[in-house]
C-alpha cells in the first residue's frame, strides 16, 4: 500500500501537505463508511484505496458492510437498474423484503462513527435510527454513486423518504442532482494512480498476462473491463467489433468479474460467451477479484478502450483508461461526459454504428488516437486522481461533523 507522501511526484508537495493539514482536523472523530460489498465494482474500488489513505492523513476512517441473502441483492439490483431508468417490475414485496433486511442489519451492526457514511441504496434504510437517542450526535452522508437523472419514480419516492433524512446528500454529478430539502454536495469519484490497477507496469508483465489469457500481442486490440451487466452493454460491445472487423484485423477482449451485490453477472456472462460464438479473436473472461495487475495490463495492451455503457454513474473503467494514455471510445452516458470531452479526451458515441466507426477511425489513425489518448491522461491527472478525492471528502466531513466557527483552513 503506498503512502500518502508516494504521490507527491504527481500531484506537487503542497497538495500533499494541505491534505495532511486538514486531515488532521478530523483527528478525534470516527468516519464510517457502509456499502454492500467489500470487492466487486467502483464503490469498493474506491474504499479500498481511500479508507487506508484517510487513516495515514489522520482522519480515522472505518468500512462496515450491510448483510443480505440472494433475494435481498436480486431486489436491489432491480432497485439499480430502476434508479437508473430501466423498467423493473419491482413489488411491494420486494420493497418489504428490503426493510425487513435493513431492520436485521440494524439489529445486527454497530452504528459507531461519528459521521457515517452511507453508500449508495442498499444500505440507505440504516438512516431510519438517526433520532434515536445513541445516535442523535452523528450525522448521515447519502453517497449516491449513481445517474439517478432518468429514475423511475416509485422506486425514486421510495429512497426518498430515507434521503431526506440524512444531513448531506453526495453525488458525482451536477447532472445527477434531484429536488431534496438536503444539501447536495458534488463530488467526482477518482482512481488511484498507484494502485496495482493504474501504476506503471514493465512491458514483461504485459506480455505474460497477454500471454497467460491468449491473446495476441501483435493484433489490434478492443477493450472493454466491466462487471457482465446488461448496462454495460457487452453484447452491444461484440455488435461493435463485429462491424469494425469487417474493415480492420482486430481482437477484442471483454474482461470483468462479479460483485457479490450483483447477481445477474453469471447469466450475461453466459450471454456473451453465446453471442460470441467461437470466434478465436473475441476473449471473454471471467476474473476472479484482485485481478488488478491483469486489468491493467489488458487496458496498456489495448489499441482502444471502449466503454459502451446503456448507463453509468461514473464509469471509473475510462479515468482508469484515460490515465494510461488509451484512446476511449464511450457512451455519452452518466458520468462518462465528465471525463471525455468530445475530440479531445476521447471520442462519444450514442450508437453502436457510431462506435464502430471512431474505433476503425482510431486503429486507423494512430496519431490521433495518440493525441486523444495524452489529452486523456492531463484531464484524469487534473481531475480524477484520488488526492483530489480525498481532499473533497475530508473538507465534507469537516463541514458535516464541526460547528463552522471551529474550523480554520
Ligand atoms: N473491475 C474489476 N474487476 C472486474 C471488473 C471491473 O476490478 O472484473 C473494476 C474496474 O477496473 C473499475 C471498477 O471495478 O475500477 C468498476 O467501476 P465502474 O465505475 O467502471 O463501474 P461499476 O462496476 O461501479 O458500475
């Protein structure tokens, strides 16, 4: 794990030094964070880098995870896709499954943060103890990490009612804002320059994990990394390669495992193997978790990364691209704009014809696939880095958990 200071050589001395600054304001009080899954997706991606880094700058950071059986994430995964405008037949069933299991994990979990941070819908319910008496003095965060733009408004009215009573609501984008008597707060989520998914890597540990998957390193290469999810779209991704093929030689690895809150990765999965039908160039796999080194490897090796989304919260899979200098073609969907800006720092597509075409226009003009690719980099490095996120968190938490006139920047 690197520490705080290993990121002075991106981000600048001062940076660094106001973090540790602010950070130790915090000293005394308990952050803590809760979502449904320890790996699996962007939400976990990010804690797993931020809680450790939070720790070293001071602020004591905690991660707790809600329970639930298989009915409960099939539920709440249609609550996702719902929240994020697809049509779910979710029933009042389902919606008393759901606060039957936020009941038994508020029987079961220790509230014990001073500020506790919430993430996203699944664990949203554990809000309902704020008035009792143990809890009076804390204060709720609602981290929503998804487009709730186009949400159906049943399942929306239902989240609302927990919403409206935390003390902040936090979202990755102006875009995603809703009408709420809570404040709202933007902030974008980041990866992790250092990590094993986004460091540096020596060409030889490319070519063995291009090696140990199959693929070949002399081809050109399509990518998309993501959870096998129907918003992610990876039937769309082969109609794509498909369409591109006719024109250039190419492969096209789609790469990504499960998240214990996600039940339906086996059947799209199992989908995609399908529709990819034995073709030698299409690699489909299934990683197991911790495949970081492997994904960043697959991402360098690729000549352009896709990232054809239906819809998407923030889409960490493009920073995570973008930081690599990789040519990006994504869906102008969710949080995606934020980090491409048309022609610049990527190209968008509202249409699987429309990606095609960039893709084939990017194997075949490297020069600007190069130029989209650099551009990329400075705008994730500007924006996107996690010292930035940390910095916005750590001023969040010192506005929720202090009375103004005590803290001085
Ligand atoms: N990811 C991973 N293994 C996989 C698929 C995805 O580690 O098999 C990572 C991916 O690199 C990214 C995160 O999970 O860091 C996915 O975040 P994103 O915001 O792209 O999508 P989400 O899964 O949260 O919808």
């Amino acid at each position: 794990m690197n520490s705080i200071n290993d990121y002075t050589d991106i981000v600048g001395f001062e940076t660094i030094e106001e973090i540790k600054k602010i950070g130790s304001y915090l000293s005394g009080k308990i952050i803590q964070n809760i979502n449904s899954t320890p790996v699996g997706g962007g939400v976990a991606e990010i804690l797993g880098r931020m809680v450790p880094l939070m720790k070293e700058v001071g602020v004591d950071a905690r991660w707790d995870f809600i329970k639930g059986g298989e009915r409960f994430f099939e539920v709440t995964k249609k609550m996702h896709n719902s929240l994020h405008g697809m049509k779910e037949d979710i029933t009042e069933d389902d919606f008393r499954h759901f606060l039957d299991v936020t009941d038994e994990n508020l029987r079961e979990m220790n509230l014990y943060g001073d500020i506790i941070c919430i993430h996203d819908p699944q664990p949203i319910g554990l809000v309902k103890i704020k008035n009792n008496n143990n809890h009076k003095d804390k204060k709720f965060i609602w981290r929503c990490h998804i487009d709730l733009s186009s949400a159906n408004v049943k399942t929306f009215n239902f989240l609302k009612k927990f919403i409206e009573k935390y003390d902040y609501s936090v979202f990755s984008s102006p875009l995603f804002a809703k009408k709420l008597k809570i404040p709202q707060i933007l902030i974008s989520p980041s990866i992790d320059p250092l990590s094993d998914k986004n460091k540096d890597l020596p060409q030889q540990t490319i070519n063995d994990v291009l090696e140990k998957f199959g693929i070949d390193p002399e081809k050109k290469t399509i990518t998309q990394v993501s959870r096998f999810d129907r918003l992610k779209d990876p039937l769309g991704v082969i109609d794509v390669y498909r369409l591109v093929k006719k024109h250039v030689d190419c492969q096209l690895v789609l790469a990504g495992g499960g998240a214990t809150d996600d039940p339906e990765g086996i059947e799209v999965f199992n989908e995609v193997v399908a529709k990819a039908g034995g073709d030698k160039d299409i690699h489909v796999f299934k990683l197991p978790p911790a495949s970081n080194i492997e994904i960043n490897a697959l991402q360098r090796a690729s000549t352009v990364v896709l990232q054809k989304s239906i819809k998407e919260g923030f889409g960490l899979t493009v920073s995570e691209a973008l930081w690599k200098s990789k040519p990006v073609v994504a869906s102008a969907v969710g949080g995606i704009p934020l980090q491409i800006t048309h022609r610049h720092s990527g190209l968008l597509s509202r249409t699987t014809e429309g990606t095609a075409l960039y893709v084939k226009q990017l194997i075949q003009n490297p020069e600007y696939a190069k130029q989209l690719g650099e551009n990329g980099h400075e705008h994730v490095k500007r924006n996107f880095l996690i010292t930035r996120h940390l910095r916005d968190y750590i001023l969040l938490f010192l506005k929720t958990g202090f009375k103004e006139d005590t803290v001085y920047l």
